[in-house]
C-alpha cells in the first residue's frame, strides 16, 4: 500500500481565490396602530396565560355542569 497524500485543511487566500460575500441582514418595518403595536410586544408571554386560563374556566364550567346534572337540579 502506497502512502496517502495529506489532504490540505488551509484556506486558500491566493489573488484568484474565491471572495467571500459580505453577511446581508434583512430587516422588516411594520407601521402598526398601538393596539396592534401592544399585542405584537407582549404576545410571548400573554398567549400561554390566555390559553392557560381559558382551560381552566372550560374545566371549571364542565366540573360545575357535570355536579349540576347529576345532583339533578
């Protein structure tokens, strides 16, 4: 078995190397009312407790009713 070549791990920076291209960042503007504005900032952490307490009002409602009918009332 014939010994392997070393393969090259250097970048090559030589005149006819390839440039590398500049990092483009994007940035979106959005003109909203402040209702809308509001929401958008604070939506992270409002959505889980909206969610959170709508179920339980559900279970709430479903355990009362449940007592409800089988009290008979």
């Amino acid at each position: 078995m014939s010994k392997q070549k070393k393969k090259r791990n250097k970048v090559y920076s030589g005149a006819d190397a390839s440039v590398s291209r500049p990092v483009i960042t994007r940035i979106e503007a959005a003109d909203r009312n402040k209702l809308s504005q509001w929401w958008f900032d604070r939506k992270s952490t409002l959505k889980p407790i909206l969610i959170t307490s709508g179920v339980v009002i559900l279970v709430v409602w479903f355990i009362f009713e449940m007592i409800r009918v089988f009290s008979g009332a």
